[in-house]
C-alpha cells in the first residue's frame, strides 16, 4: 500500500492512496466472519473495545471497502457492502456496527466530497497503517437522536484562527477506537443570525485534546460497540474542518437518517448477521441435545424441523429484503425508494421474528447466557433503535399512501 501525490492540481495536491481491494467469495468472507466470531462472546462479557475483531475486519481489507476510486480505493457500493457488514455481524455486530459507521462516513465522502481534504487526507494515511475508524456523532443528551427534528446544542464558536468545539453527545458508537469524529454542530459567529444559525459537521482527529470520553453504553446488547458519551471542551480546529448541511426551502434542517437510502440498509444488514449466528447457534444445539426420554437428538423431530425452518424463512425474507432491494436500485429500478423505509422496517421484523423463534423452541437453555442464543437475542433487538425508527417510518409511508 502506498501514497501518490500529484501536485499538478490547481489549488490542493491530489493525492491517491494504494488501498486493498478486499476478496468478497462467500469463503474469503466465511473466513472473517469465524475469526471474529471466536472472541465476540468474551468482548459482549467485557465490554471492553474489540480490538482483535476490528483488526480482522481491516487485515481483510473491508474497512476502507467504500473509499472512493478518486482517493485510490474499492469504491464498493452498496450492495458489497451490505455483504461486508452481514458476514461481519454474523461474527460480532459490535465490530459491525464500528465497521458499518466507517464504511458510510467514506462512501457519504466519495459521493459529496464533503471533508476538509487535509483532514480526510489523514483519516486514509492512517488507514494504511493500522484500523482507522470514523462515526458521525449526532444525538445529544437532551435532544436524543437528531432524525426526527432539531438542532444541536452543542456548538463551534468562531476565533481568529478558527473554531472552538464544546458540547456534550450521546451514543457515539466507537468509543476511544475512533480516529476521527465528524460532529453534528451549530456555528457561532460574531456576524451570524442568532435566530438563523448555521448547522453542520466539523471533523475532528480523535486524539485532540479537549476530549473526554463518559462511559456510559451499558446496553441490553452490542455491549462491545463501546457507544458512549463524548465531552468536547475547547477543542481548537482550524477554519476548514466545518461543513455547512443546507436547510430546506422552509428554513429547517432535513436529518439525512429520517428517511432510508440505499446506504443506510447496512446497518439493518448487520443484524442479518446476528439472525444467521443465531440460525447456527440453534442447529448446532438441536444436533447435540439427546434428552434421555428421547434418545435421540431433537435435531430428528419433526417439531424442531419445523422450528429449523421458520427461522430460516425469516432470514430469506430479510436477506431478499436488503439484497433484493439493493440489486433492483442496482438495476436501475427507482419505483421502491420511496418504500425503503418500511423495508428497513420489514427486515427488523423479520430479524427479530427469527432470533426470537430460536430462543422460544428451546425454552431455559435458549434464555442461559453460557448459550450464545442469549447473546444473539439480546444483539437482534437493537435492530430498532437505527433511524428511521418503526412508528415515524409508518407515519411517513401512511402519508405518502393516503396523499396526506
């Protein structure tokens, strides 16, 4: 891997990065999966950071799988990295979901050109050394997650030299393993519209100081995501870190999540991943369980037979879901965007339907945290929380149904 910088370009260097063009076979991607499958069950107890996965992910190449082809990446789109981030939750989703952030924030890059290049620059040359990883940091304490309107309280106050980041966000999946952070802000400026401030993102190297990290995460699932507050106070950056977000034609802010696009189907992928552990974790279970009144495994009993194949229906709908969806955009097939919210919706419920089934047919032992079900339940519920959330999805489809 290595660097090219052509200084021919008129204002700013090029420069083009030598990034791994990773193997996607399904065997190359079993691989991964497996590898990082062996220490999720320790990382969920701890909740410490998991390094070793996240190392796995990026020695595979996958991490920066949607760096742009302008910047001397893959350029993957959508649908491979759905893939990527399915084979990745099927072995720990907390490493998914760290995976999936980086992956969007780096095709949300190679699409709108919105860094600051000496900063995203940066992000790539570390990238080549070791895993780098990025998250888009949004919600607030008080405000809680920007998809369903508001701005943010936290602010960049402008100074001769630049900005001053301070404020107080919530749920900034990555914890101390990000290497950047792209902030939601609103700016303060001497000659600015109180009334009518600018919002926006201003990336910000993790290892600034100014930077205090709350442990907070202490969730019913993705234990290891380390998805905690962060706490900016005076953090200096210079001018061209903030990106202006334009408001709409009524004067507010669109929240890009409020709605679902193309991209933001890996996330709910990632839990496709955890319904096919869970898949395994069953099977596996009902080959190994002869109870004595039995004498035979109830893997040979028609009514886990029957168990075995809901469950594996429910994976089909939700995999025909994302996959299906993202090959017909692929197509050309524009009719089902405005329907790809409640198919984000769908996929949740058909995730969930499958994890839950394999936990139920097995009754205690599905519910023992020494049974990876457990932890595989636990992890498929969080499915919900990804905007657009389920009610505010329906409301917006009902509207656009009714012509409302």
């Amino acid at each position: 891997m290595s660097i090219t910088t052509d200084s021919a370009s008129t204002d700013t260097a090029q420069t083009t990065f030598d990034l791994p063009v990773p193997d996607l076979s399904d065997e190359a991607l079993a691989r991964v999966t497996a590898e990082i499958a062996q220490y999720a069950a320790e990382y969920d107890r701890t909740g410490a950071n998991p390094a070793k996965g996240l190392e796995a992910a990026w020695r595979a190449g996958l991490v920066t799988a949607t760096v742009g082809k302008q910047y001397g990446g893959p350029g993957l789109g959508p649908l491979e990295a759905t893939r990527i981030v399915a084979a990745l939750g099927e072995g720990d989703p907390s490493v998914a979901l760290i995976v999936t952030n980086t992956l969007m924030s780096h095709s949300g890059q190679a699409a709108f050109d919105s860094w600051w290049p000496e900063h995203y620059h940066d992000l790539l040359r570390r990238s080549l050394e070791a895993p780098a990883f990025v998250n888009a940091i949004r919600a607030e304490p008080e405000l809680g997650a920007p998809a369903r309107g508001g701005i943010p309280k936290t602010t960049v106050t402008r100074t001769e030299s630049g900005w001053v980041l301070n404020g107080h966000k919530a749920y900034a999946t990555g914890g101390a393993a990000l290497t950047y952070h792209t902030v939601w802000v609103t700016a303060v400026e001497p000659d600015g519209d109180p009334e009518r401030p600018r919002v926006g993102h201003i990336s910000v190297p993790a290892d600034l100081a100014g930077i205090t990290w709350v442990e907070s995460w202490d969730h019913l699932g993705l234990r290891a995501s380390n998805t905690h507050d962060v706490v900016y106070d005076n953090v200096e950056l210079p001018l061209e870190a903030f990106r202006e977000i334009p408001r709409q034609p009524d004067g507010s802010y669109r929240d890009p999540a409020a709605q679902a696009g193309p991209g933001s189907f890996a996330h709910a992928a990632l839990y496709i991943g955890v319904a096919r552990a869970a898949r395994s974790a069953f099977a596996e279970f009902a080959r190994t369980r002869v109870p004595s009144a039995l004498g035979k495994p109830i893997a040979q009993t028609e009514r886990i037979q029957s168990v075995a194949g809901e469950i594996d229906l429910q994976i089909a709908t939700a995999e025909t879901l994302a996959f299906g969806s993202l090959r017909r955009l692929e197509a050309g097939d524009q009719s089902l965007l405005p329907q790809l919210s409640v198919i984000k919706v769908a996929l949740a419920r058909a995730v969930i339907n499958a994890t839950q089934t394999a936990v139920s047919a097995l009754g205690n032992p599905g519910l023992t945290r020494s049974n990876a079900l457990e932890r595989h339940l636990r992890d498929a519920l969080c499915v919900r929380v990804h905007p657009p959330q389920e009610d505010f999805a329906l409301i917006q489809d009902g509207r656009r149904v009714l012509g409302a």
